[in-house]
C-alpha cells in the first residue's frame, strides 16, 4: 500500500492529522526583532568588553579601557533600551517580561540568552 501524498489543504491521507508551519511574524515586528537582535548581540559583547576592562583596570591599575568601554557599552546600552521597547510594544509584552528583557543588557550573557528567549516568543507568536 503506498503512501498518499499530502492534500492541499495540509491534511495527510486518512490520518486526518494538520501540520502547519508557524506563521511568520508581520513585517514590521519582524523588522523589529531584527532590530533587537543585533542590539542584544552588540550590547552583550560590549559588556563583555566592559567586564574585561573593568579586570584590566583593577587588577593590571590601567584604568583607561573602562574610560573608553565605559561611555560607548552606556550609549549602546540606551540605544538597546529603545529598541526592545520598540520590540516589547509591537508584540504587546507585559510588564514584567519587557523589564527583564530591558534589564538583560547589564547582566554578562543575559543578553545572548534574552534574544534567545524573546526570537522563539515573537517567531512562535506568543506574549513575553
């Protein structure tokens, strides 16, 4: 007996059983998870950057990474802060997730973990 082959309607033969893909975010909320992902990505290495300066200048007393890393990771840091309420807005997050997500960029990693966490939300359609 040889298998059907799917039906147009996204039903297989006679196990009646639908798959359909998730569908995909509108393209403005798609533009804004783009958006937020390379911030979280930037903001996560700058941080990371901060954190070895901070190193440097404690231990090595050379303090003149952290004058450099400080200011650049802080204006990166707000502009990371207006992209994910931008993000948090389009997809009508509550308030407690769009606080973590807007905290995420002050804790090292956080944000590499945050983006994760808020990509499969936003792709899958749901709330934060």
């Amino acid at each position: 007996m040889a298998a059907e082959p799917p039906s147009p309607s996204g039903t297989s033969g006679t196990s009646g059983t639908v798959t359909e893909p998730a569908a995909a975010p509108p393209a403005r909320l798609a533009a804004a998870l783009i958006r937020y992902r390379v911030a979280a990505y930037v903001v996560g290495v700058f941080l990371l950057l901060l954190v070895a300066a901070m190193v440097v200048k404690y231990v090595g007393h050379q303090p003149r990474a952290v004058e450099i890393v400080g200011p650049i990771h802080g204006f990166i840091y707000a502009v990371y802060l207006v992209i994910a309420l931008d993000l948090a807005l389009r997809a009508k997050w509550s308030i407690r997730g769009t606080l973590l997500v807007l905290l995420a960029g002050v804790v090292p990693f956080l944000s590499f973990v945050a983006e994760r966490k808020v990509t499969g939300h936003v792709r899958a359609g749901r709330p934060l």
